[in-house]
C-alpha cells in the first residue's frame, strides 16, 4: 500500500466533504484485508488529523492511496506519479482531489525491497517516505535513501535481539532460514554476525522463496531433518513461512523450537493456517500493543465503501461475508446472496481481528509525524499560514527532528538514521484447548537500555515446543564441567567440542574452560581437578613408624653402646681389656655413641642448623671411629712385630703416636666439613618434583662435592683398615682381634657400598630412611663384632679372660722357635 498525503487550505465546514471524496484505487487481481486495513489506519489518522481543531486548523489533509501489489515496479511507477502530480497512474483510477497538488509525504511500503526500490526513485526528490513495516536494516543508510524514515524499528536492532534471546535459553547449536530477499539476507547477516560474538553457531542456514522449484525445497527438509538442532531462527514473511511449514509437516518434522521476527510472530493468519501445530511454543520479537482509541470502530464501518462510485464495495463484501451480489459476474449458484445490510461485528476473518493493531499505530503515527512537521513549517497556532510555499526538502527536515506524543501517550520521533526507538514484545505462541493459539507476552527488550537489562524474559510462563514446560536443549556439545577443558572438533564450528580433564596439578574451576591452569608449586589439584589443595609437606618425622623405629633402633645401639662401655670400664684391670690399647677402645666405644646418636639429626622437620648438623656429624663421628679402628688394626700388627727377635717398632706406634694418628685423621675430615659449611653449606630445600602430589621437605647438599668427598674420605679409611686387618687375621694369638675387625669392616664397606645405588634411588623420605638405615648397620656391626667376643669372655667365659690364655698359644710357638 502507498498513500500519498497532501494538504489544502479549506474552511473548517468543508473539511470532512474533502475527506470522503478521495476514492481508493485499490486494482490488484485479488483483494488484500491486510493491505485494505493499512489503508484504513491511514484514512482514520487523516480524518483525525481534519477534525482537529489544534493540529493544522483550517488546513485540510488529502490523499490518494494505492496498492502496488507486491510489485515492485508498481510501486516505482506509482512513486514517480505521486512525485509528479499525476494523477493518471492506473486507467482503473478515478482519484481525484479538488485541484491540483503536489504530494507532501508518501506513507509505505510494507516490505523492505520495495521499500528500497522507492526510496531510491524519489530520494533525488527529498519527499518523506514513511515505512510502517519495512525492517531492512540497510534502510538506515542516508547516504543511498536520504528520504527513508519508518515507524517500525530497524533490523539491526531486532536481529540482535534475537541473539540476545537465543543466547538468554543457552542455545548454542541453531538453524536458520530466512527469506531470499532484502528483509531476509540483510536480517539474518545481522543475526549470524551478533550470534557469533556471543558463541552461537549456526548448524545451517538456508534461503527460501515463495516461487522456488520443490527440489531446492526438498534440500532444506533434507537439511532440517538431518540435523542435530533443535531450535530454528526465522527472518522469514509469512509466504515463505507457510511454505515451509507445509513441507514440514507432510514429512511430520515437528517439535522444533521456533523464534520468529515481528513479521509473523504475532500474526493470527499464520497461526490459523499453521493447523499441524508445527510452530507451537514459537518465541519472538513483535511490535509492542498498541491501542488507538476510536480506531476499530472506524475501521469496522465499511458502509462508506457503498457507493456507485467504488467498484471495491462489491469484491470485499463478497469476500467478507462468502456471499454474491445478483449483478455480480462472479456469482455462483451454490452461494448466498448478498444484501449489503450483513452485520459485520458477527463476522470473524481477518478482517476483524485486531493483532495487527500495532501496525496500524505505526501508520497512524507516519500520518501525526507529517501532521506536526506542517503545523510547525506552517507556523500554526489558531490558523496556519497558508502562504507559506512548501518544498519537500524542509517537510523531510522537519519530520527527521520532530518530536511529539499521540493521543495515547506514545512519544514519537526519529534518529539520525530515520529510526523509532527500538523497543519489542516477547511473544510466545501457546496453544490452547480449543485448537486456538494465543499470543502471550513473556518478556520485553529495550534497545534504550543498558546491556545487562535490555533483555527481560519470564521463563516460567513459557510454553515450549511439544507443549513442554522445560527449555529445550540445543547444543552441538555439552557444557564442559569444572576439572575439564574444551577441545575443538576438528572441522567443525567453535560450539563442537570433545571435553578433556585436566592434567594433575591443573584445574579449571569454571565452566567452558578453554584452558586448564596449573596449581601453585605449593598446591595440587583435587579428584575432581576443579580446585588446587594444599600439598602435604612430606619427611621422616618421629610420629610414623619408620621414623619410630629407626629412632628405636637409633637409642638401642646407643644403650648397648654405653653397656658395653661400662662393662669394659668395670672390668678395665683384665688382660682382654688391657690388651691392645683400652684407650683405644673406649674412645672407639665414645664414637660409635656419637654415630647412633647422630642418626637422630636425619628424623624430623628439616632446618637450617639441622641439614648443616646431619651430615658434618655423621662425617666426623665416623671417621674418629673408622680412625680408632685403623689405629686398633696398626697396634695389631706392630704387637706381632715387636715380638720378633731384633724388632723395637712399638716405640714408632706408642700410645703417644696412636692419640695424634686418630686425631690426624679425624682432624682432616673436620677441615672437609668446614670448607663444606663455607663455601655451599646444606639448607632446607622444598622439592616439589618427586611426587606431584605431595612436598619432600629434605635437605639439599648444597656441595655435592662437599657431601661425596666426606662420604670419599670415610670409605678410604675404611678399605684402608679392611686391608690392614685382612693381613692380620691369621696371626697367631689365642684371640686375636684382627680377626673381627676384618669381619666389621667388611659389613661396614659392604653397608655403605650398597647405600649408594639405594641413596640415589630412594624417593623423598626413603633417601633419608636409607641413610639413617646405613648409619645404624654399619655401626651396629662395628659395635657387635669387635665387643661382643670380648663381653661374652668377659661375662660368661672369665676363665678365659687372663694373661696366659690371651698369649697362650702364639707365645708357646714363639718359645719353640727361639729354641
């Protein structure tokens, strides 16, 4: 439908009489209720306008209305008529206004593409084109339409509030189809463009038009039916719409959510022809309800149309009431004749149903914005300057800036662009008992307001798709949980994942984790790899059983230690003590003492004074006892040399010589120790690397060096004192200790030779355990081997404990060879 306003000046009297004299060339081949409507909304704005005695007094608004259609190229043709004044555009047109008058406005088109087509003819011309149901956001651009405005918001808004809607439900995984032209291309590239940005993908989007071969529309069911989405978003009129609906149903694809635009969503024609239920539970955008007061009452009285002088009458009573005129050429036998005196108010079609309502508002606020651009160009305030010579160009300006609000309370005005405000209803189609569907309002959104309260839904009043009360799912994957991190598909949109859990020691505490995040050295992740927890900090401490133990068997060597200490100190007069330096012997006791007791140094929680202590203690302890031994070993020998004719060597290894010699060689394990401690001493250390789940507190050596040249040092004496007591094993003495020393330094080599691997081994708290173990063995076998013999003849064979027996039988053969 166009309509073409113009104004003349008359005298308040024969205002109404200019009004019902502009007939309505309205010439398609079928006649239109919707586009018969638009043109009554406008009639009912301008005789308004005309009854007014505040808006344009004295000024009488004409028009001139046509319907182009859906043609295209008749609505250019009619465009250029209007523009030029002519008024010879249809030879079925008998409009004619009392004189004539250039066009101050045109109110329409309906669709976008020939509202595009239009807006490009007359543009060079600057006249007002006012569009009450063009969408198109490409209409917005003043560069290519400088004339365009609208009523209705633009696409751009609407598109992206789909998204926002589609995103509110959490549907990730979509269809889309829209229809092949400027309304649908240009909407829907908004909405992919916007869905995108919010990560929803669209599993497919088709074009679809009215005049398409059924093999294209074969391929889109094929589509649909073959995908996994269950949600499908229109940008489609209602042609298309009931095209596909149609398909649908013949291959019974229902249950898919639908979310359709302003241009079905809220139309009863498109539910009434929906009769599969396909779009049951459909969501979407509508324009806001409207009420105009008076409105419906003008548009129902439809008696004005009879007269001799409309040839419409006749078509539309036919069509409203299923009935013929007895002069009609069309009448047939089997239908009822028509009266002209049918009671329209009983009657329900199209016609008469009000949910366009919003619509119309939009063509009586076009209509008002050219009424007050006029009143303010023709500076009226009791009567209007009609001198005023008028051009399109200032109308056009006029109408860009005003602003004003209807009688209803509604404000009107325009952007920059030539847009209204963008504000929409949220309809959801809910089928009733009765086979009826209804159009409830489930929420708002306001393009005006801030980002996080543009969009308003109330889900519980929601009916779904299959008559659901749930928010169906429609995803291409399920949402990745806390602990997890989302993989991409290869070769499929970012919303197709495969969900993969976290490493250990990383978590991802959200949901949708692209990325998982390793734990601090200190923390390590949980079970369900969606929180870090505090490591358990790690080492040998007294309270578990091997630590117990060991400091068991730590105290126990050091008691037997000191009982055999006092034993050999009470019975210190005895040849088995006497013999081979007591001294030596006690001291030898004193050291091993200190070896069981620094094995307790290695238990517990690790300092800095107790990594310095360990292992410089355990260096020196062994090392005076290793010396005491060695010193033993050489009193052996020099014992049974001084014995042979001639031989005086026990004046070179006295006691004096035996005292410095264990104390020389202790005394250079102590500067290994001390330069150890100077340069790169011990220090606790947190090793985070061993176990992933756990702290090793442990002691770094600091000096590795450091550590294997005291270990170094201590294993020469002992393979010195091994050898040295190996040669004197045999030697001819009822007991000679040379023997058990051979047998302890054996253990002992044997003990710290197998530590090693084990050392090097043994993870967190077992190198410690492992040590400690060493320490303990070694000096238990130094401990029973060289004292034990001598305590069981001591105690229980003092018989044997005397001076004869000790030298019995090596001094009987040193007797026999001296004769």
């Amino acid at each position: 439908m166009l309509g073409g306003v113009f104004n003349f000046h008359s005298s308040w009297k024969d205002r109404r009489d200019t009004y019902r004299d502009k007939p309505l060339p309205l010439q398609c081949i079928r006649l239109n209720f919707r586009e018969f409507q638009f043109a009554q909304a406008m009639l009912f704005a301008i005789e308004e306008i005309n009854n007014s005695t505040d808006l344009l007094p004295g000024i009488s608004l004409g028009y001139k209305i046509y319907d182009v259609c859906g043609s295209i190229s008749r609505g250019v043709r009619v465009a250029l008529a209007l523009a030029n004044g002519n008024d010879a555009v249809s030879s079925h047109s008998e409009a004619s206004c009392g004189r004539p008058a250039q066009v101050q406005a045109i109110m329409g088109e309906r669709s976008s593409s020939p509202s595009m087509a239009i807006a490009t003819v007359i543009g060079p011309f600057y006249i007002p084109l006012i569009s009450h149901f063009a969408t198109c956001a490409c209409l917005s651009d003043k560069t290519k339409y400088p004339s365009f405005l609208r009523t209705i918001p633009s696409d751009y808004y609407q598109s992206r509030a789909l998204a926002q809607l589609v995103k509110h439900f959490g549907w990730t995984w979509v269809g889309a189809i829209r229809t092949n032209d400027d309304y649908g291309n240009n909407g829907m590239a908004t909405f992919i463009e916007t869905a995108q940005q919010l990560g929803i993908c669209l599993e497919y989007s088709v074009s679809v038009f009215r005049a398409d071969p059924p093999d294209k529309m074969q391929k889109i069911i094929d589509i649909i039916k073959a995908s996994t989405s269950k949600v499908i978003v229109t940008f489609l009129s209602t042609t298309e719409l009931y095209v596909i609906i149609q398909d649908l149903s013949l291959h019974n694809l229902t249950g898919y959510q639908w979310v359709g635009t302003e241009a079905w969503i809220s139309d009863s024609h498109t539910a009434a022809m929906d009769r599969h239920h396909v779009l049951d539970g459909a969501i979407g955008l509508s324009i806001p309800r409207a009420h105009v007061s008076g409105m419906r009452e003008f548009m129902l009285d439809v008696k004005l149309l009879n007269s001799s002088s409309n040839e419409i009458f006749t078509e539309f009573w036919e069509k409203l009431f299923s009935c013929k005129f007895k002069q009609s050429e069309s009448s047939a036998g089997n239908q009822s004749e028509c009266t002209g005196h049918e009671d329209l108010t009983g009657v329900q079609s199209s016609f008469t149903d009000r949910s366009l309502m919003p619509i119309f508002n939009n063509i009586y606020k076009g209509v008002y914005a050219v009424a007050h651009a006029l009143q303010i160009i023709l500076g009226c305030n009791k009567t209007c300057n009609n001198k005023v010579q008028l051009d399109s160009f200032t109308i056009l300006r006029h109408i860009r800036n005003i602003r004003f609000k209807t009688k209803e309370g509604d404000e009107v005005y325009f952007n920059e662009n030539g847009d209204p405000p963008a504000k929409y209803e949220i309809i959801n189609w809910q089928p009733t008992k009765n086979g009826i569907v209804d159009f409830v309002p489930v929420g708002l959104y306001d393009a005006s307001l801030p980002a996080d309260k543009k969009l308003n839904v109330q889900n519980k009043t929601i009916i779904w798709a299959q008559n659901s009360q749930q928010v169906p799912l429609s995803v291409c994957s399920e949402k990745c949980p806390p602990g997890t991190r989302k993989v991409l598909q290869k070769g499929k949109p970012v919303c197709c994942y495969d969900c993969l859990r976290c490493a250990e020691g990383e978590i991802s505490n959200i949901t949708d984790s692209i990325t998982c995040v390793r734990c601090d050295p200190e923390f390590w992740s949980n079970e369900r790899r969606d929180a870090c927890i505090k490591k358990e900090a790690e080492f040998l401490s007294y309270e578990e059983i091997m630590g117990a133990l060991l400091t068991a068997a730590s105290l126990l060597g050091t008691c037997m230690t000191a009982v055999v200490a006092f034993i050999f100190f009470r019975y210190r007069q005895t040849p088995i003590v006497r013999a081979n330096n007591s001294e030596l012997s006690f001291l030898l006791l004193f050291s091993l003492t200190l070896c069981f007791l620094c094995s307790l140094t290695f238990i517990g929680r690790p300092s800095e004074w107790s990594c310095m202590l360990r292992h410089t203690a355990f260096g020196i302890t062994f090392v005076l006892c290793i010396s005491c031994v060695l010193g033993k070993t050489v009193v052996v020998l020099m014992a049974f040399r001084a014995t042979l004719p001639g031989s005086n060597v026990m004046k070179w290894f006295g006691p004096v010589q035996q005292r410095l010699s264990v104390l020389g060689f202790t005394l250079v394990q102590v500067v290994i120790c001390i330069l150890w401690l100077t340069i790169s001493p011990p220090f606790p250390f947190k090793n985070f690397k061993t176990f992933n789940d756990k702290i090793i507190l442990e002691c770094a050596l600091g000096s590795t060096v450091g550590f294997w040249a005291v270990l170094g040092y201590i294993g020469l004496l002992a393979m010195l004192c091994f050898f040295l007591a190996f040669l004197a094993r045999k030697l001819p003495d009822n007991f000679n200790e040379a023997k058990f020393i051979t047998f302890s330094m054996l253990i002992f080599c044997a003990v710290w030779i197998t530590f090693i691997p084990a050392y090097v081994s043994s993870p967190g708290k077992f190198s410690v355990a492992v040590e400690i173990f060493a320490i303990l063995a070694s000096s238990f076998g130094l401990l029973i081997c060289i004292f034990m013999p001598k305590c069981y003849i001591i105690l229980l064979k003092p018989e044997k404990n005397t001076k004869k027996n000790m030298m019995g039988k090596g001094h009987q053969n040193r007797s026999e060879n001296s004769k």
